[in-house]
C-alpha cells in the first residue's frame, strides 16, 4: 500500500496526557468530515479544524511507495539514541490509511506508535496510544483507548456524556477560536466542578512552535 502525507516534523507533543514529550508528527493527508474542497465547507461536520491536512505540499511530505520508506522517513528525524522513540500519526483522519503493516513496521524499528483520530473508523490495529476527540453530530465506532479529548464549548455537546465510554484520561481543550479567553474559563470551569475531566491547552501554540 501507498500513504498520501501531508508532513512529517520533529516536534514535542503540545497536548494531553503527553505534552512535552518529544515526538515525530505524521500528519496524513485527507480527512472523511470533510471533503477538502472549500465549496463543500458549508457540510462540513467538523468546521473548527484549524489543520491543513489536504495535499501532499508540506515539509517531507509526499506519496511513500512502501511502510518501509515511510518508517525510514520518520525514523531519520529522531536524534540519535532517542529512546523510546514516538510517532503521533494523525490527520485529517490516520484511520484512512494507517494500516497494519506500517504499524508492524514501527514497532520493528523501536517506535512507539500513537493516533490521533475522531473514532468514526474502528482503530484494529496495535498502536500504542489512542487519543479520540469526537466531533459533534458523528457516529463514534473507537469506543475504548487510552485519551479521549473534547474540543469545548462545540455546539450542544455536553462532555459528561461521553463518560460512558472506555478511556484512562479525559481531557477538555478549549476552542481556539475569536472567544478563546472565553473558552478557556469555561474550560477551567467546567473541569473544577467534574474533576474527572483534565484541562489540556494547545502548549505548542502558545510557545509558537510546530
């Protein structure tokens, strides 16, 4: 199988349960809430994305012919001797094109594999960490990992109700948007009076790095 890429960097991780740890980013190209064309973003499902996810335009990003070059890619970014090394493979939506044989690749050369994904796909592969932030007004199928995150306030959604589901950690990121003083204290707020939720900011935004 070929993988469309967006881009591929060497970062640290700006949110959730691993802020600042250093990772590769694997941003794949193409999502399913929307259909990248700015005529249909009127339908889209997700309207707050602030990503560019479309395209293969972005730094060392391209069609990779096999897992194996993809893996070389990645791995070429990490310092030497990093240990244990990470890759956050995300999107748009990693579902549609991660597979099992780049993750078996991954794991074949010491990287710890984590995603980033909404959970309307199924995740049935071995990735190491699950991080799935629902979008409103979707079907959720990923219904257990390790990190759910909800972008908040988004529309009518009320986090509480996404308690039922299998997760180790439960964080709330502010919307990043014209109101996000606002939202950031409805974000404090809200985890103040339900301490099962965790605040999470965009760490990499505020110190402007990718």
């Amino acid at each position: 199988m070929s993988y469309k890429v967006k881009e591929i960097y060497y970062t640290l991780q700006g949110e959730g349960n691993h802020s600042g740890r250093p990772a590769v980013f694997l941003r794949f190209s193409g999502c399913n809430l929307w259909s990248g064309r700015e005529e249909d973003r009127h339908k889209a499902i997700c309207q707050f994305c602030d990503t560019d996810f479309w395209g293969v335009d972005g730094e060392n990003g391209g069609k990779y012919t096999s897992a194996k070059s993809l893996v070389e890619t990645v791995n070429a970014l990490m310092p030497e001797g990093a240990y244990p090394k990470y890759v956050v493979c995300t999107g748009g939506e990693p579902m549609l094109q991660l597979d099992h044989a780049l993750v078996n690749a991954f794991h074949d050369a010491g990287i710890e594999v984590g995603m980033e994904t909404n959970g309307t796909i199924e995740v049935n592969l071995p990735v190491d960490w699950i991080c799935m932030s629902p979008k409103e007004n979707t079907e959720i199928l990923q219904r257990s990992g390790h990190e759910l995150k909800i972008v908040y306030p988004q529309g009518g959604m009320d986090p509480r109700e996404w308690e039922e589901l299998d997760y180790q950690y439960l964080y709330i990121s502010p919307m990043d948007n014209d109101k996000q003083d606002e939202n950031i204290q409805k974000c404090i707020d809200f985890c103040k009076e339900n301490p099962k939720w965790r605040l999470s900011l965009q760490s990499h935004k505020f110190l402007d790095i990718k």
